[in-house]
C-alpha cells in the first residue's frame, strides 16, 4: 500500500477505535486529528476537547486561537498549516472533565499506553522533520518527566532519526504558565526556534 493509502486506513482505524471504551475509561470517540501524510511538520497535543469533537479539528476553540497567534508569529498560516501539515494528540478521544471541574481530565497512563500505538504509526508513516509538542502530557513524551517547563521551553531537541522536536507550553486559558511575564520570553524563543525550522523548509510559503 502507499503512504496514502496506509494513511487514511489508519485514520479510518484511528476513528473507529473503542480500545477506552471497552477499558472501562471515559472517553468520547471519535479521534480527532487533521492533516496530511505528506506533512512535514507535525503538533502533538494532549487530547481534544469537547469543541475539538464537535467541529472535527484539533485546536478548534480557545486554546487553538492561542496556539495559531503563536504559530502566525512564527510565520505559519493558521489555514496554510491545517490543510498540509498534521495535528494529533497523545491520546485522541476526549477524555471528559475532570472531577474537581477545573478544566478537561488529564488522560491516565493506562489511556496514553492504550493509545501509543496509534501515535507511533503517525510519526512513522507521516515522518516529520519538526514535532511541536503542546503541554506537558506530550512534552513528557521526549523530555525527563521531572523536568521543569521553565528548564525546557525556548530549546530544542533533535531525535537519532534527525527530527527537531520544539516543545510549547499548553495555549490553553485555564493555563497560568503561559500568562506568567518570565515565561513569555521563553515563548518568545520557541517561537523563534519553530520560525527557524519553518524558514529553512518551506522559505515563505505558507507565510
Ligand atoms: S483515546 Fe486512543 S486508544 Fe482510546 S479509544 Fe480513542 S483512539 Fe482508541
């Protein structure tokens, strides 16, 4: 099968998976991601929330016109970037609120592990050359669990296989990190890090 074709059978899979379900775990499927398997650029978030369900995309709603200003200011189009790059999760479904109703729940160990497979077969079959990693749950995927977002955001890392991962805090309004003026410069130099990536791959397309 091509690349497309193993593409879109592993969308079809991904959305018709009920892997948490059947655990006993709350979730809403389907999975939300968007984009295309020739991207070479690609986000990965924790998991969609409700809006993200409704509408179908990631990053539909609050947190996504954050992500997108961020992104803008690092010279990619809000449209540009959906329709040619790819925008996953660490785990796709949305997980529910969280019991003490201060935002989504964070999904558990148990889910992410339920749903790796999934995420490895993206990274394989689409094969980026930039991983943005958004919040904490997927910066942990590439980063030391322990280490401080302080102590990671504004650098980068590059994989055996060659591909930058850039990690951004989560855009999301219930986040304080984000808003913190210290933390902002550290923003300032992640945005400047994926700017450079941007430029070095597709000039200014996609501006
Ligand atoms: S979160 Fe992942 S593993 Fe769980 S039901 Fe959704 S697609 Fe399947």
């Amino acid at each position: 099968m091509s690349d497309q074709n193993n593409f879109a059978e592993l969308q079809t899979r991904m959305r018709a998976c009920r892997l948490c379900v059947e655990g006993g775990y709350q979730v809403t499927p389907p999975a939300v991601t968007q984009g295309q398997v020739t991207a070479r650029m690609m986000t990965i978030g924790q998991a969609p929330g409700i809006t993200e369900v409704e509408a179908k995309r990631p990053f539909n709603a609050g947190s996504g016109t954050r992500l997108f200003a961020w992104l803008r200011e690092a010279g990619i189009d809000e449209d540009w970037f959906r329709s040619t790059q790819y925008m996953s999760s660490v785990t796709k479904c949305y997980p529910g609120r969280s019991k003490s109703g201060g935002g989504d729940r964070v999904p558990s160990r148990a889910e992410q592990k339920l749903c790796r497979p999934f995420l490895e077969e993206e990274i394989a079959l689409v094969n980026p050359e930039l991983i943005i990693l958004i919040g904490g749950l997927a910066i942990k995927l590439f980063f030391p669990a322990k280490a401080k977002l302080t102590e990671i955001i504004g650098t980068q890392m590059q994989t055996v296989e060659g591909r930058w991962i850039v990690p951004v805090p989560h855009p999301s309004g219930a986040s304080r990190w984000h808003q913190i003026k210290e933390n902002q410069a550290l923003i300032q130099k992640a945005i400047g890090l994926i700017r450079g990536h941007k430029e070095r791959m597709f000039g200014e397309e996609g501006n």
